[in-house]
C-alpha cells in the first residue's frame, strides 16, 4: 500500500467537486455538486445513496475516467490525470473473461511479472478468496458469487493503491452477498487496501464500511458522514449499537424502518 506523502494528508482529497452531463455544450444534467471529501489511507468507506444520485460518477471521477467542471481530485497530494493502473475497479457484472479459466483470469494482469512470481501471486489470492481447486474451471461452470471473487481476486492481483467497488455484489442473492461481505472484510482486514464502496443498500454499508458517505439526490451533495469505526468487525447485526447505527442511516436516507 502507497503511504499519503505526509501522515496527516488523506490518501484522497476532494475539494468542491462539480460535474454535469453537456449535451453539446449545451446545459444537460447536473450530477454533482460541490463535493468535498478526505479517504484516508487504508480506509474502508462506502458512499451511499439513491440510484442514479452520482456514486458511480464520484467514482469514475476518482478513477480518472471522468472529467469534471469544477473543484480538484488529488490522490497522495497529485491531481488525478486519467487512469492510473495502481487504482482498479471491480463492478457489480462480473467483468471477467469466460474463455479464460479461474487462474488465468486471476493471472491476466501480471504479464509484466517473471513466471514465479505469477504463479505466486495468482496462487496466493486463488487461495484468500477461496477457489483452491477450481483453478480450472471456467466461469460458465462457476456460481455468481463463485465469480464475483475471481473478480476480486484479479483486482487484488497487481496490488492495487486503491480499490473502487462500484456495487460488486447487486447481481448475486441475498445468502451470497452476506458471505461475500465477511469475506470482503476478512480480506481488506489482511490486504489494508484503500476500498471506496459504492451501494444503495443500508443494511451492506453498515456491515462494510469504517465510515459512510451518505449522499443526496441528484445532483448529489454530501448529506453527511456516518462514522462507524466504533463498531468492531465482524459487526454483530443484532448488537444494540449495530442497530442504533444502522437506524441512523436509515434516518438520514429518509427511509422508516417499520415496513
């Protein structure tokens, strides 16, 4: 993991972020509005929010494939310039290769690296997420959670700075994402990478996160910032300060808990 240049500056700072969709120049949809936010390194935070308010974009902006009209973006004090091969996605679609097997999905983005160190590092995140013996298997042949690690695994594989998940488990059913959460925290918990979470689900960013963004409608703002690190992990659902958390989110989304 890349240390911030200083120990007092965030791994990621955002100052009066603006972005707006132009349809020819012309005015089009306003999707952020004058967003600040610090990461800290190491940190795990997801953003949270209504479909369609502007976590995904937030993110894109932070993996420099957006740009944006206003504000500044830096990660470790330099400004975001466009993709950088240190910062790697994994999406809520699968995202890997159905021609290639589990260990050369895992192994396709070391190429760079000497045979022994390939098989090493492949070896070692088939075995952290663990798909220990199906290196073989090709995804057709694989659950969607099955996949979904292979996805992760790859990610982890050429030791990204920081991980953008941009609601990596909405494809699967409920049982699966349950055990894909612990075992996202097992892993970030062993690996200490960045994570930056993007979901609309309440109940998965109080399980997750250290801290959550909770965002408005579009164009979004920061509502505020749900500091969760109190809470220890693996977070007890049924503990009285889980619920008082997770009942504060829902507050602050507008959303009643009684059905």
């Amino acid at each position: 993991m890349t240390e911030s240049k200083a120990t007092n500056e965030p791994k990621v700072r955002i100052r009066g972020l603006s972005k707006a969709f132009r349809d020819n120049g012309h005015a089009g949809v306003e999707v952020l509005d004058n967003v600040d936010l610090d990461v800290r390194a190491g940190e795990f935070m997801c953003l949270l929010g209504p479909s369609g308010c502007g976590k995904s974009t937030l993110l894109n902006v932070l993996g420099g494939f957006e740009r944006f009209d206003a504000g500044t973006v830096a990660i470790d004090g330099a400004p975001v310039a466009g993709p950088d091969p240190r910062r790697v996605f994994v999406f809520q679609e699968y995202g890997i290769f159905p021609w290639m097997s589990v260990w050369d999905n895992i192994a396709f983005g070391l190429a760079s690296r000497s045979s022994d160190d390939k098989h090493r590092i492949t070896d070692h995140y088939i075995e952290l997420v663990g798909l220990k013996g199906f290196e073989r298997t090709f995804p057709q042949q694989l659950s969607g959670g099955m996949r979904q690690r292979v996805a992760v695994a790859r990610a982890l594989a050429v030791d990204p700075d920081i991980l953008y998940m941009d609601e990596p488990f909405a494809a699967v059913d409920s049982l699966t994402r349950l055990k894909l959460r612990s075992e996202l925290i097992r892993i970030w918990q062993q690996e200490k990478k960045t994570i930056l979470f993007v979901t609309h689900d309440i109940d998965e960013s109080a399980q997750l996160a250290q801290r959550v963004v909770v965002m408005s409608t579009r164009p979004a703002r920061i509502k505020t910032i749900v500091d969760l690190s109190d809470l220890p992990y693996p977070r007890d659902i049924d503990s009285p300060e889980y619920i008082r958390a997770r009942d504060r989110l829902f507050a602050e989304m507008g959303v009643s808990t009684r059905v």
